[in-house]
C-alpha cells in the first residue's frame, strides 16, 4: 500500500480493516477522513503512519456489539498500533519523524488497523515515544494489555516492593506483563502464578518465582497456594486476568484483608476463553463480583476487591521505557500477518484464544 497521503478536498483516503455492524465480515476498504486544511491536522492532532498493530480479544468483543446506528458507518477496528509521525500540531509535545505506539481503543471514532491514523495523544488511553530499540512489532504489542496489567499492579495502595503477589492467568497476555511488573517494575518479593504447562516456560521467563499448573484441578491448586502462603505469609495482592473468582472462596487463607492494605485486582472481560461468539451474558459481572465491589465500596468487607480497567497512566510509559532499558521485559510474539492478506486468519486465532503470545499485522 501507498505511503504517500492521498488527499482530496480536505478527506485523506487510507486503507484500512473495516467493518459495518457485528454480522458483518471484516474487509480491505479506502475510507475518507477529514483533514484540515493546508495543516492536515488539527494543533491538538498528529498524523501517524502505521508501521504495526497487535490484536486483542476486546477488538473482537467491540465488533460483534457493534451497530450500524452507532458510530461511523465503516467502522475501523482495532486499538493497538505503532507508527511514525508524519504530521504534528503544534500544541502537542511529539514532532515529525516520533516513533510512537499507543492505544485508540473506542466505541465511536476509528481504530488502529489502517496505514494511517488521526488522534489527539492527550486523549487516547495510551501514547508514548518507541524506547531506543525496540521495533514497531514489538512496541504495538503493549498498549492494551501491558498497561492494563500495570493499572491492576496499582490498584495496591502501598509499597510493593519485598511483598507477595499471585497472578492468577499469567498465560495471558495481561497475566504475562503483570508477573512482569510486579518482579522487575514493583519489585515484588515473590510472584506465584497460575498458568497451563505450555506457559509455564513463559511465565517463569517474565520473573515468576513460583508456578501453579492449574489445569491440574482445583484442589491442586489450592494446596500449593496454601503450601506457599504456610512458607512465605499471604498474598498482599491477588491479581485475577481470568475471572478465576473460585479463589474468592479462600481470601481467609490466602489474601491479607483490606486493614493490611490487602487487595484482590480482577481485570473484567469474558468468562469464556473463546471470542469467537461471546454473549452478553459471558461479560456480566457475577454475583460474587457484584456483592463483593459493593462492600468494598461501603467498607462492609474484609477484603479490598478493585476491578480493573485500562486507563491512562502518566507513571506507565516510563515504566515501560525503564524495564525495556534494563533489559527486563519480555515481549512474547504468536504470529505476525501481513495486514491486508492475513487479517482474517489472525483475528480467527486471537478470538479462538489459541495464540501463545501476541498476533501482529504488519502494514
């Protein structure tokens, strides 16, 4: 595809991965966006070029929810990507030639997945400059996941440091950047995770100090968490990527309560590992979750429950960038398409939830 800008009566025609409502099939289509004139963008805008972006299971959640009635006609899916700017306004702090990655996750303008990109940097859930080294496939594999996982690791009002931490599926891509950050970031004393044994080696790699195999049964799991909690004290903060909530039963033996600044984190998504035909029933919050954020919220429970969402963080991209210089982040990579032929095939096999790391496409 072109890297030059088409523009024509003040609308940039790019070329992008779109879609109309829920039922519809993704497809390669030009879509117009407006543009200003002469200045291309707006002083709060940038104009990026896209050189990658990585897939997510929300992508393919927001698209099977989608309309025709609600936002752009042809929609442009995805949030992830990384790029070069090619175009700033002078009221924002990047420059033309910034390698940039970042998040455009949203319900109501376009997404990522398209050889080029408008936004506002002071407005989208993540923005920040490319770390010397490090290359667009691996820089757009961040955004979404890794800064969700760094907002549960905040969700602990104190000190992290010399504490205990579990990440319960630290398979996942947010279980991954959380064991990541609370060892190597947050400098946690021991970060014990569950995963399957085909994460294990990952899981041990990202910092982990100890690993649960938790397709071995729940008793199984129970009793090594027990086991390490008899030798090392209970868990400061329970980080939960999977909705795993058959560990709320045990916060008396596991979790240190709210008094002891104890907190169980649990990011919100679906209950079912396949994305592929999620109902609305699989994303509702169950009565465990429901109860027990209502008595956190009113300070009638011993225990500290926090959902987990991603947001903005102006600690986040520094933490990326300090981890990445110490050479103590690991980027863990699925597969990588080629965005206008292998689009399809890659959101099959990242809303199936068969990828064991992340799926690029490469624009």
């Amino acid at each position: 595809m072109s890297d030059t800008l088409d523009i024509t009566e003040n609308k940039l025609k790019v070329t992008a991965i779109t879609y109309e409502n829920g039922s519809s099939p993704l497809k390669v289509s030009e879509v117009d966006l407006p543009v200003q004139e002469k200045t291309i963008v707006k002083p709060t805008e940038v104009l990026v070029q896209v050189k990658a972006t990585s897939l997510n299971p929300v992508d393919t959640i927001l698209k099977q929810f989608s309309n025709s009635y609600f936002g752009p006609k042809q929609k442009i899916i995805g949030g992830d990507f990384s790029g070069i700017v090619v175009k700033a306004g002078d009221k924002t702090s990047l420059k033309v030639g910034d390698k940039v990655y970042g998040d455009l996750l949203t319900l109501t303008k376009q997404g990522s997945c398209s050889n080029f990109v408008i936004f506002e940097p002071e407005k989208i859930l993540v923005c920040e400059k490319i770390p010397d080294n490090m290359s667009f496939e691996q820089a757009a594999s961040l955004p979404c996941v890794s800064n969700t996982a760094f907002q549960a690791l905040k969700k602990y009002s104190g000190n992290l440091k010399d504490k205990n931490v579990l990440v319960l599926g630290a398979g996942t891509a947010v279980g991954c950047f959380s064991v990541q950050f609370a060892r190597h970031y947050f400098e946690a004393a021991n970060v014990v995770a569950t995963c399957s044994s085909k994460s294990t080696e990952k899981t041990e790699k990202s910092g982990a100090t100890l690993t649960v195999d938790y397709t071995k049964g729940e008793q199984f799991k129970y009793d090594q968490l027990l086991g390490f909690v008899k030798s090392h004290g209970k868990f400061d903060l329970i980080v939960d990527c999977v909705r795993d909530e058959s560990v709320m039963d045990h916060f008396d033996s596991l979790l240190k309560p709210a008094t002891e600044q104890g907190v169980f984190a649990q990011v919100t998504g679906s209950y079912l590992l396949d994305y592929s035909d999620v109902k609305l029933s699989n994303l509702l919050p169950s009565w465990k979750r429901i109860s027990s954020g209502f008595k956190t919220s009113f300070g009638f429970s011993k225990y500290a429950y926090a959902p987990v969402r991603t947001s903005r963080d102006a600690e986040y991209g520094s933490a990326i960038a300090k981890l990445w210089k110490e050479k103590k982040l690991e980027i863990f990579f699925d597969s990588q398409y080629d965005a206008y032929t292998g689009f399809k095939e890659a959101f099959d096999r990242v809303a199936s939830c068969s990828a064991q790391g992340k799926v690029i496409l490469k624009f």
